[in-house]
C-alpha cells in the first residue's frame, strides 16, 4: 500500500487558495465588496512561502508547487496592473483581467428575480438599496459543461459567504448542478433558445439567481 504524500493537502490548501483569492478580487474590482482581501493574500502568501522552503522528496511535488506559485504570481502581477488602472480611472474594457462594472438597477425596474438556488437569500438585510450583478455565464447543458459551470458554482459560493447566508455549505454541487441542469431544459424548451443566460445577483444581503433565454430562438417547424 503507498504511502500517503504529506504535500497532497498542503498543495490543495494552495490551489483552492489561489481559486478562492481571484474570486474575492474579481469580487472586489466589480464593486460588491469595498476592500481587497488583504488579510486573505497574507495568509496564502505565508502558506506558499512555506511549502516552498519545504523539502519534498518527490519531483512531481515541486513541479506542482512550481506551478501553483508561478500562476499566483502572474496573478499577483494582474491584480496590480488592475489596481493601477482602477486608481487612474482606466479600468474599463480592454484591460487585462478586467471584470464588468456593478450595474445599479434603477427604483422602477427593481422587480423580484428568480430565487436563489440555496437557502442564503435570508441573509440578514444590510443595504436596502444595494443590488449588484457581479458575474454571469450561459449554459446550454451544465451536465456537461462542468468546468465553467464549476466556476459558476464557485462564484455562486462564494457570493453566498461574503453576503452572510449561514445555510451555504449545505448547497452541494451535486444538488446545485441538477437544480440548474432541469431549469435550464425547461427554460430552452419554453423559450425555444440555444441556451440560458444565469446572473448572479446580490440584493439586501442576500443572494439570488435571475435566468433568462439567450442565443437564437429555434424556428419551430410543424410537430412540437
């Protein structure tokens, strides 16, 4: 039987890190959270630091932590590129890395969108005026689009923590994956369109989901 690898938990910890760092500061530059994650950046930077100065014995684990540090540090480089721009008043389309700005949406449109997929829309309410969508993505079948939907779960997660829903962990991927597989057939199959378009947007501390159609309507012919 091998033995386990004392670096498997410790390079994971970096990995979900880096993931959950980049949602945070894609969070940040959309302006739904007002502060960098300051805090969060020392604390894996200390962690990659000290796995790096870690003997491992095994190639694959240094080429692993090579890896991983070199993505944080071209991340690190784009981050400052972002916050440059954003100091200068250049952020806007075009830049590298750049993350579509929080849209207000005016008192008269202001109508309820779909529930959240989860239970964190009780959050308790902080900003009654607040409704920021900070990410979207389409998906024609999410059962098989399972890297960007992956992404989309994350953020959808992660999302959830920062606006205060106590009940987050207990959406799974699993349950989250066929909530919205199921949703998006029945929406292209009423709609008629290639594919559904989910935004995640952040409302009175909570969270929810709002879904509309997207991409060319399919003509119907004689039969359904």
């Amino acid at each position: 039987m091998p033995e386990p690898n004392p670096f498997d938990d410790e390079l994971n910890k970096i990995e979900i890190g880096i993931r959950q760092l980049k949602l945070q500061y894609d969070m940040f530059f959309s302006g739904v959270v007002p502060r960098q994650p300051h805090e969060v950046r020392k604390g894996l930077e200390i962690l990659i630091k000290v796995i790096g100065n870690s003997p491992m014995q095994r190639f694959a684990d240094r080429y692993r932590y090579n890896s991983l540090a070199a993505k944080y540090q071209t991340m690190v480089e784009l981050w400052n590129k972002m916050l440059r721009a954003k100091e200068e008043g250049r952020l806007r389309p075009g830049i590298p890395g750049f993350v579509e700005p929080v849209r207000r949406a005016p008192a008269e449109a202001a109508e309820p969108s779909e529930p959240a997929a989860g239970p964190a829309g009780a959050a308790a309410k902080r900003d009654p005026a607040a409704k920021a969508e900070f990410y979207r993505s389409s998906f024609a079948n999410p059962a098989v689009e399972d890297e960007s939907f992956r992404v989309f779960y994350d953020r959808y997660m992660e999302a959830n923590r920062l606006a205060g829903g106590e009940d987050v962990k207990r959406v799974s991927y699993k349950s989250f994956l066929k909530q919205i597989t199921a949703k998006t057939q029945a929406i292209r199959q009423k709609a008629g369109c290639d594919a559904v378009t989910y935004s995640i947007v952040v409302k009175n501390g909570g969270v929810s989901l709002k879904a509309i159609p997207a991409g060319q309507a399919r003509a119907k012919g004689g039969g359904k």
